[in-house]
C-alpha cells in the first residue's frame, strides 16, 4: 500500500511476482457490489451508563456489543489512534481496551493486517466483532470469502474519509502556533526541528457543549523543561471554527472513492449499522436529553439475535422517518470544483503561513491557485 500525493493509501502490484490468478478482481468490492437491502427493524438506542455514553459519539451502542462479545470469549476489532495519531485498525480481548477504540475517528484508518488477524481468530473458533466503516465491512466479508457464524459484522453510516496527510499537517500547524505561547520559556520548542510540545488526546465528538454541538478537542502536553506552572492545555473547537472539520463537511478533503461509494444503502452487508439519530427531536415521541442517542439498523437474522440478548435504552422507530435525517446512508457527497485545486496548492501555499486564519479558507486557497495559473499563461503567451 503506497500513498498518493493527496495521502490516500492504494495498493501497488508487483507485475513481475503477479501469477495472473484473478483472485484480487473476484473479490473486490466495487466490482463484485453487493444488493441493497434495508434493515429488519429499526431502533433509536442508548446505553444506560451516562458515563459511557458521555463518552461515546452518540448513544454508546458500540460499548456494549463489544462488552456482550467479549463476555463470549471473543475479540473485537475497532480502531484507534497510533503515536503519531493517525487512526489503524486494532483489536482488544478486554473491556479495559475498549476506551481506545470509542468515539468517532474522522480520518481514513489503515487496516494493516486486520483482516488476516480477524480471519484466524475466526478460524480457531473465537467470535469476532469488526467494526469499520461499510467498505471495510464490505472488503472484509470479500476477504473471507464465506460466511462464519461466529463473526459479527458493524458498520455506520459513513459521509467520507478524509485524506491523512491534510489531518497530519493539520496537527504540525496546530502544534506549531501554540508552542510559540505555550511554551514561550523553552527555547527548544521554539525550533522548528523540535517542538516539544505533545498531544495527550484527541476526540473528534467531544460533548461538553452538547450531542449537537459536539468539538474537537486537542489535549496537548507541554515539555517539563518548561518554567511555566501549566503543562497541558485544551484546544476546543466546534465545527464551524475547525478548519480541519469545515474542510471535512464541505467535502473537500475525501477520498476519491467516496463520491462514489459502492457500499450505500445497505450493500456493506452487515449485521448491524450504527450511527447518531439526527432529528431525534422529531423522530422520537420523547424528547432527547442532548447527551446522544444511536441510531440503530438490525441488517440480518445474526444481528436480531445477538442484539435480542444485550439489554439497552431502546425504542423502535420508523426507517424511512429515521433516514430523512441521514442522508449519508443512500447518498455520496458531491465532488466539489475546487477540490482538484485545492490539493494541488495546499501544500505549497501552507509551507509560507505559521496558521490558519480565516483568509486560509478552501476559496482562499483556490483563488490563490487561480491567480498563479493565470499568471503563468499570460507568461506563456
């Protein structure tokens, strides 16, 4: 797998060691697309502890499938941030390790050796709960290339995965404008080549304003080097005030792939799908207390019944009422005109700015881009 200049992974074939079997088309998920389907039923879900759910990006649904299946022995498949804060596929046989996999992760994850990794476990008899995104749903089942009982597939509704190298220089920029008043009396951070400054935690869907009014939270961790009696500080910021976030929503950043996706309405062929109940204020016939609630799809008989045996905060609801306010599970984001430009100039315009301030916005950058080509062609001619 090699990245491409946008950061998206691809995976790259060496001709002269390809026998020519075929068996990468046979299984892959674009060509070989599953039907659509909608769900058996259709519930609007929360898990009971607050606390897990305050932590959670929605009603925290997720924790307890995983608690019930590794009640049963088995393994749960999720994914977390490594060092540098990059999400990859992972997998725990603790509840203690479930806290790593929790909460939304709004950047493509590498899937490694997940897939292998699952497919053992699968075969040595333990149950299995993978939970990703419906493409990866979609490529593991591919993958496996039969159908296992003790394998317990979950995925959500998806709006797109943005490209890694945008959410990488995002955090280099971020870290770099705060050490210059963060951490003012340490002269190394003050270097280019080494900042010492730290990031803690990030939560994507951090709640302290609320469910719908969720932020992006950066924790960052000061040097001990430092005079300064405060070692942490917490950069809050809600969607309309995140570059990052407004890039993401404006479809900008995405993977090519997902302004096509081939794994909408139901075609991942889950068990089960996830994701937040928006318009729960009309969806309901009690009104939401702000502190999130799931929305929750049961795709197959599997499904029913492992989800028949969890006790939770549930109420039936009417799917078509449900997706009104979910687009995203039938429909792909639109390619937007200035995301061509926007690659081809963010990197070089960035590399002469220390922030992001408001006139770095997409339209800045794109405007920029305009005016060095126009430039260029009067040059030309």
């Amino acid at each position: 797998m090699r990245s491409d200049n946008e950061g998206f992974l691809y995976p790259t074939i060496n001709e002269k060691d390809c026998i020519d079997c075929g068996l990468c088309e046979r299984v892959c998920p674009v060509i070989n697309q599953n039907e659509s389907h909608k769900p058996l039923v259709t519930y609007a879900a929360m898990n009971a502890d607050d606390e897990v759910r305050q932590k959670s990006s929605s009603g925290g649904v997720y924790t307890l499938l995983a608690e019930y299946v590794i009640a049963q022995g088995g393994v749960v498949f999720g994914v977390r941030f490594d060092k540098e804060w990059n999400p990859i596929f992972d997998y725990t046989e603790t509840n203690e390790g479930l806290s790593l996999f929790r909460g939304s992760k709004y950047v493509q994850a590498v899937v490694g050796t997940a897939y292998k990794d699952a497919e053992r476990f699968l075969k040595s008899g333990r149950k299995v709960l993978l939970v990703g995104t419906p493409c990866q749903i979609s490529g593991l089942k591919k993958y496996l290339r039969r159908d296992y009982e003790n394998l317990l597939t979950v995925d959500f509704i998806c709006h797109g995965v943005p490209s890694p190298a945008v959410w990488q220089l995002f955090l280099k920029k971020t870290i770099k404008k705060e050490a210059s008043s963060f951490c003012k009396d340490c002269k190394g951070c003050m270097m280019k080549s080494s900042l010492n400054i730290e990031i803690e935690n990030v939560a994507f869907r951090d709640k302290r304003l609320g469910w719908r009014r969720s932020v992006l939270l950066l924790l960052l961790l000061r040097c001990s080097k430092s005079a300064e009696p405060e070692r942490k500080r917490e950069l809050c910021q809600e969607n309309d005030e995140s570059v990052f976030m407004r890039w993401f929503l404006q479809d900008l950043i995405l993977r090519p792939s997902c302004y096509e996706c081939p794994t909408r309405e139901g075609k991942s062929a889950s068990d089960i799908t996830m994701a937040d109940l928006w318009g729960a204020e009309h969806v309901l016939e009690k009104k939401d207390d702000n502190r999130g609630v799931s929305l929750l799809m049961i795709n197959s008989e599997k499904g029913k019944k492992v989800w028949s045996q969890i006790g939770c905060k549930q109420e039936p609801i009417d799917f078509e009422k449900a997706i009104a306010y979910n687009e995203s599970w039938s429909e792909s984001p639109i390619v937007q005109p200035q995301r061509k430009w926007f690659f081809r100039t963010y990197k070089y315009l960035w590399s002469r700015y220390e922030d992001f301030g408001e006139e770095k916005q997409p339209s800045y950058l794109c405007r920029k881009y305009k005016q060095i080509k126009n430039r260029i062609k009067k040059l030309v001619r």
